[in-house]
C-alpha cells in the first residue's frame, strides 16, 4: 500500500474502510405518512420518489438565451468528433480494478484484461452513437446506491444516490470529457480561477489560493470578508434546456 499511495491516494481510505468493523445499513426508512418500511424493495421504491422529486423538471415554456462565451473561430467549434482506437485503448488502461460494475456486470478488472481486444469495437460503437446523437437505451442503464449523507437514517432525503454506470459507458464519457475541456482550455472558455473538475487543481489548490490571499491581507493590515454558498441538490437541480444552451454558447455545437 505504501508503494502505491501515490498513483492511488484513495488505497489508504480503501484499505481503512475493509478493516472497520462496523457495518452501516440503509434503513429501515419513515414515510410521509409516519409508517416504517423495511423491505429492500419497499424502501427502493421510497428512495426512487424522493431522488426524482429533487430533480428540475423543465415545462415547454421558453428559456433566457444565454451569452456568448467562446470568443474563438467560428470553424473551430466544437461539433463532431472523431474517436480513435488509440484513445479508446487508452481509456481502458485507465479503469481502476477497484470500481464497481453497472447494470451489465463487466468489472474493469475484466475489461482491462481484454483490452486488446474490445478496443476497436467500442471505437465502432461509440463513433456510431456520437453520429446518430442518441445513446441506446442499454447505454443509459445503472445501479443507484443510497449513501448516508447526515441527519435521521430513516429519512430518505438524508441519503444521496450514487450512479453505479457501465464502465464502457465510463470510457466513453471520459473521452468527451477531455476533449471538451481540451476545447475549452485552447480558446480561454474556462477562467483560471476555476478549480472544479480540471487536471491539476482540486479543492486543495482552491484552499490554497485563497489562503494565500487571506494571509496577504492581513499581513498589509487589512480585511477581508468571506461568503460560503452551498447549494443543496446542486447537480440534480441542474435545468437540462439551460444547460444545453449554455453549453452551445461556450462553442459546443450541435449538442
């Protein structure tokens, strides 16, 4: 473990949590009306209507037009990509042996070790689905896992769900992902001062900076105010139709 802290920091707290001795339960829950629920299925049922309840749902009325953020050429906007074996090979050699399986059940373990061989045909299939724009119903399947955030265990908005998504689904995301902030970085989309999300900042590097700053000015003799915002349900409440126009006016066409 102590050879392999550094490529994988989160070994220790793995290795700390298969030594605990006690194990957390979900459950049993309270419903609306005040009756305890403890069948496995019931309390399913209970967890799916709170976790998309929290959920923004759009109407078809009309939304603000976003302003334009990407300042680079119109030709170099972001439509279509091309994926390539090398990238999909690549991803592969990534997948952590640690991570839990989806709804199909393939571990990384068991991917890692064929990589060479599924490489090209997830090239195939994920090209197929960047150029028919719409993910296979399959594609979209996962196992959702309540976690125990705080407060009362036998209330269901107490725990947050944890998407438990295919691994070939992972891969693909993941190449989207870097070429999108790829794209965002080169034309100067995404602010310096953003450390969400992005290779070699963190919430460390964050804490960091503004430390730096705080210290700085006190030590010039003079204040500084701070503000927190934490917003509750912040990725669930996400509208989509705003995202999607948001996400067109930063140079991504096509979404």
């Amino acid at each position: 473990m102590a050879d392999n802290i550094k490529k994988d920091t989160k070994s220790f707290y793995a290795y700390v949590r298969s030594k605990a001795k006690a194990k957390i339960n979900v459950g049993p829950l309270v419903n609306k009306d005040g009756e305890v629920i403890s069948l496995a299925e019931d309390m399913s049922e209970e967890f799916n209507k709170f976790f998309i309840s929290v959920f923004s749902k759009e109407g078809n009325e009309s939304i603000l037009e976003a302003e334009w953020t990407y300042k680079g050429p119109t030709d170099e906007q972001l439509c279509d990509l091309e994926i390539t074996d090398e990238q999909v090979l690549s991803e592969l050699e990534r997948l952590r042996d640690d991570k839990a399986a989806g709804a199909d059940d393939l571990v990384p373990r068991f991917l890692s070790n064929i990589k060479g061989d599924i490489s090209y045909p997830l090239t195939l299939l994920f090209q197929r689905i960047m150029d028919d724009r719409e993910v296979p119903e399959e594609r979209r399947e996962e196992n959702v896992v309540s976690i125990f955030k705080n407060k009362r265990r036998g209330e269901a908005s107490s725990y947050r769900p944890v998407s438990l998504t295919s691994q070939t689904s992972k891969v693909f995301e993941s190449i989207i992902r870097d070429e999108v902030v790829s794209f965002f970085e080169r034309h100067g989309v995404i602010k310096e001062t953003e450390h969400g999300f992005r290779n070699g900042k963190s919430c460390l590097t964050n804490l960091l900076v503004i430390l730096d700053r705080i210290t700085r000015c006190i030590d010039e003799g003079g204040n500084m105010d701070v503000g927190f915002l934490d917003l509750a349900k912040a990725f669930d409440k996400v509208p989509h139709k705003r995202l999607i126009e948001k996400v067109q006016k930063h140079g991504i066409g096509e979404v």
